[in-house]
C-alpha cells in the first residue's frame, strides 16, 4: 500500500481536494480522509504513508467499519482525540458503503489517492475506475508501446512519420492521397464509408493503410476491429491483435469473421449502438467524444453503468458476399443510427451493380470512393457521376468534396510490414480477452401477459397510429404522438402483449398483426369491456406468415373475424315505408306528374 502511494502529505491531498470542480463521491471521501488525518495527533500526520501504518498498527489488518466500532468502544477519555479521527473514518465508511459497496479502508483510500492522481488525458481509459474505483492490474495496459518506426525501411520513414503526426488531429482519420500533400478525411461525421473497385485495383490494399495508420495512433483501449472477409487469408495477421485491438461475439475463435456470423454480429453492433446512446442519454450528451471526456474527468459513475467506450470499426470485404435479405435489413438500420456513437462502417466491394447492394443501403452511405471502375454505369452507381471508369493504376482513387470529383492515391505499404506491426503489438500483453460485443438471440414466442387496467392512456391512439401506417416503430409514436422514447417503449410494450404487434426481431420491422383500423376497433372495443381482467392473447404470432389477432374472446374463430372483416361499418339496411304514408307518397308523385304534363303541352302551344 505504501508503496502505492506517491502523494506524500496531507496538504497535498486538501489541495488537491479543493482544486477537483467536479462533483464525484470521491471528492467528498478525500474530505472526510483528510478531518480523519488531521484529528490524529501524532509526529507523522502529515505523512499519508506512516498515517495508514500507523492505522494499521492501531486497529489491525484489514481496516474495517467494524474493527474501528470495536476498538472506539473501549477507548478510555484519555484517548478522546482518537475517537474524533475514529467518527471521520466512520463517515468515511458510510459514504463509501452508500456509494461504492466498500468495506477495507486500504482499498477505498486507493482509490482515493488513484482519482486524484491520474492526469486529465489516461493513457489507458478502459482502466479508469473498472469496478468501485479500485485498480485491476489485468486491464491495466499503461505499459503498451506503440509500435516504432523500425518496423519500415528506412525510406519509408519520412512518409510513415509525416502520416502519423498529421492523422493525430482527427478523431478517425483516412487516408486518401499520400503525395505532396496528404489528404485525410474523418470518419467521425461520416461514418459510414463505401469503396468499390475491380479486382486488383487496390481495395486491401487501402484497407490495409488504414490499419497500419491506426496501429500507430490508438491504445488498445480506444480501438476495436471487427473484420468480416470472405478470403480470411488476407487478415491471417490479425489473429496476433485479437487481445489488444478485436471486438468478438463470446465464444468466437476467429477474429475474422465468415459470412455465416455476419448477421449474428452486425446485431450485435445494433445492439452495442443503442446501449451506447442510452448511456448518452444518462449523460446527458450528444456525442462519444463528449461522453469519454465526461468519463475521464471522472463525472461519470461506473456504479450506474457508465464505462469508457472504445471506437469499433466494421470493416466487410466484400460487402455483397455477406449481403442476404436479413443482414441488408440490420445493416440499413445500423447505418442509420450509428452516427456519433464511435461504431464506423467500412464497406469494400468489387461488384458495385451487385442487386443486393440496395438504393437505401449505398444512400446511407454517406462518404464513397471510386477505384478503378468498368464502365461510367457503375461510376454514376458509386458517385452518382462519371469519372472511376478513368482510371489507370492500382492505387488511384475518386471521391466527393463539395461539388468537386477529387483525385487521390494510396501508397503501396507490403503486407510484411503490417504482419511485423501485429507481430510487434501481440508480443505484449494484452487484455483478458477480445472486446465483447453483446450477444444477439432471436425471441423464440415468448408469452406475454396483458393487463388492460394498467395500459397507457395513450394506448388506443399508438394502435391507430399503428395499423393506420402498417409499422409497429417506436420513433414513429414519438413522431405523431411527441412523447419521449422511455415511454414509446413502453407503448410499444404494451402493443406486443396485447397482441397488436409481433416481437422484437433484431433489425426487421414489427409485424403489425391488424390489416386495417376497423378490425382494430373491433378488438379495442372488445378490450374495453374487460377492463378488470388479465388477458393473454394465444398464439400471436407465426413465423412463417402473417396472421390477425384473436380477439378477446378465446372462442371466437379465425372465420368469424373473417367476417368481421367482410361486414361493412354501416349497414345497409333496406329503406323502411309505413303502410301509413304510402297514400301520401302516392299523391305527392300524382301531383309531380301532372305538373310535368302541364308545362310540356304548354311548350307546345
């Protein structure tokens, strides 16, 4: 412990107490640690080594609530200054129990003298206070080296140098043109990236210039690759960095992932996504750089789920071999929602007139690159223009900036020296095991109870909204109905149990199990009169094809709402004529006629 420590005095610690702005349980436990130290009169008080010597000498090993109760409870008047110091390091203890569950003085003053120390910028973020604020050495990768400038030939320092201080201006930077002036761009406002090429026109290669630029800007703490290839032996390499810099599902043995995994993991990213602007929302942030700041400024408190989140990076190549209808759907979604969130995508393909490439999915694509193309057909398909179709030499590349087609070129880095660079980063000692994205299963019927006594009074409104747009979306009641996303969700909770909508299915809609509003009505007015009772709709759902909803009551069969469909909104009934009246209306048409009769021989006269 003493050796631990390296803030050496009392004044030292107020010091830095009073000069921490931020409001964070810590502050006030170095407060009540400082009152502990200061009642205790002894030669050695401004000393925070001997004090906690001389703590331990005092009450024993290890330093708890209870001991200092006991051993307080015997004290004689004589020792009155003892129990002064003694109530500060029980209020010491309350704070700590309430705030972070700790009970051994030695680790909570740890953590106290750990938050004060770190600097502003960590150099492993993913290590600030893991769990209660008490150091792990297994995440502690402080001792990382960045990889050096020897793993190249000497004639390619000058380039790789030049690279790496220019790229450390930009959150994720790309590289576009390595000549007289190199030409970035940043992914963090674009984050998705689309690159289409023929075969051998430099697609890996750009790839993999990426990677080498990024191995040299990031900690293993503030990147993850997820790599998804359909020829794994062009990342063969990266199987050394699988516990520094690869983001897996749990219990993958690969961190290159093959086709059949693909979907498995893009919702898992869905999922990482959205728990990522969750945790904005606690927050109360915008954007993953302004959250990691708030982390690292300790604002933030691990106990309420907040941690350090690292950039991920999807990389596919090719993009149509992992391109079924599922995986189109999750992929369109995760482009959509990904923006400042630190989940990047960067999509290669050599076959850009592919019919699973989607027009909604290349639009959300908001930065693409043209290497060399075929034909003007597939540069407009790319960049909406011609130009890619020009091209010559593998290397050479188009992009978009502003209204202006601009040129750019990739530098021919070997694939050796990529391999010593992951050779060089796996050597070292990485973390326990590869980032773990959250686990996606696909819901499998789950029963769900229905209680009509405790639905939202929005409820019926939401059913409308959604059958009326046949999509059972939580952004769409937000929409119409302006509520706040806690409780669109808790609507659309609702609507699942009352057998209104199927169930989560990853990134595919909800099936709205309603073909329109007057069947609806049919069954919220049926709802409506069992107002005290618990329902659970049988058998909602069907894998295999739609199917309507059982009303409420059990045994009204599927050919009744059939003809609950069939049967008009207002009837048509038959007029209805009293025998009473028929005299009346006799007369009236008699009297009709002869007027008609008298200006017709009027008109003839």
């Amino acid at each position: 412990m003493a050796n631990e420590i390296n803030i050496e005095n009392i004044q030292q610690l107020i010091d830095l107490v009073n000069n921490n702005y931020n409001d964070h349980p810590l502050k006030n436990m170095g407060v009540l640690f400082a009152a502990a130290m200061n009642d205790w009169p002894t030669q050695n008080q401004t000393n925070i080594n001997e004090f906690v010597q001389e703590l331990q000498n005092y009450f024993g090993t290890p330093i708890t609530k209870d001991v200092i109760l006991n051993k307080v409870t015997s004290l004689s008047d004589e020792d009155a200054w003892r129990k002064e110091s003694a109530a500060s390091l029980l209020e010491f203890f309350d704070l700590a129990e309430t705030q972070y569950q700790e009970k051994n003085l030695e680790q909570l003053i740890g953590a106290i003298i750990k938050h004060y120390q770190e600097p502003p910028k960590i150099t492993d973020s993913i290590n600030l206070v893991e769990k209660f604020g008490v150091y792990d050495e297994k995440l502690d990768l402080s001792g990382y080296q960045y990889p050096s400038l020897d793993l190249f030939p000497p004639q390619l320092h000058p380039l790789i140098e030049k690279i790496n201080k220019q790229a450390a201006q930009y959150e994720l930077p790309l590289l576009l043109n390595d000549e007289e002036n190199l030409t970035f761009q940043e992914l963090y406002e674009h984050p998705n990236l689309l690159l289409a090429g023929t075969i051998a026109s430099g697609k890996t290669q750009f790839i993999y210039n990426q990677l080498v630029m990024w191995l040299y800007k990031f900690h293993p703490a503030q990147l993850k690759l997820v790599i998804c290839k359909s020829k794994p032996i062009d990342y063969t390499a990266f199987a050394k960095l699988e516990k520094h810099f690869i983001a897996a599902l749990p219990g993958d043995q690969s961190p290159v992932i093959d086709h059949n995994k693909a979907l498995s993991t893009i919702n898992a990213l869905l999922i990482e996504c959205e728990q990522r602007q969750e945790l904005f929302q606690k927050a109360g942030v915008k954007s993953i750089t302004d959250y990691n700041n708030k982390f690292v400024h300790r604002t933030l408190d691990p106990l309420l789920g907040h941690r350090y989140l690292p950039d991920i990076v999807l990389i596919m190549d090719d993009l149509q071999t992992f391109l079924e209808d599922d995986t189109i759907r999750s992929l369109i979604v995760l482009t959509q929602k990904n923006l400042y969130t630190g989940i990047y995508l960067l999509a290669v393909t050599s076959q850009i007139m592919a019919r699973n490439i989607s027009p909604q999915l290349r639009a959300n694509f908001s930065f693409r690159i043209g290497m060399k193309l075929m034909s003007q057909n597939e540069s407009k398909k790319i960049l909406d223009r011609i130009g890619a179709e020009k091209l010559t030499s593998s290397g050479q590349l188009v992009y978009e900036r502003g209204e202006k087609l601009m040129k750019g070129h990739q530098p021919y880095l070997d694939y050796l020296y990529l391999s010593s660079i992951c050779e060089y980063i796996g050597s070292q000692r990485g973390y326990p095991s590869p980032y773990l994205l959250p686990e996606y299963r696909f819901a499998e019927n789950i029963p769900v109870v229905f209680d009509p006594k405790d639905k939202d009074q929005f409820f019926e409104e939401a059913a409308r909204l959604i059958v009326m747009y046949q999509q059972g979306s939580t952004s769409l009641i937000q929409r119409k109905l302006k509520l706040g996303y806690n409780r669109s969700g808790r609507i659309i909770d609702q609507l699942e149990a009352a057998g209104i909508i199927g169930p989560f299915e990853g990134s595919k809609p909800r099936e709205v199990l309603f073909p329109d509003e007057y069947a609806l009505e049919q069954y919220l007015e049926k709802l409506a009169t069992h107002n005290n009772l618990e329902y659970t709709p049988p058998s909602l759902y069907n894998n295999s094809k739609k199917i309507l909803n059982t009303p409420i009551e059990p045994e009204l069969s599927m050919n009744k709402i059939d003809d609950l469909k069939r049967e008009p909104i207002y009837p048509k009934n038959k007029p209805i004529v009293s025998k009473k009246n028929k005299g009346k209306v006799f007369v009236f048409l008699l009297i009709v006629v002869v007027i008609l009769a008298f200006f017709y021989w009027m008109g003839k006269q």
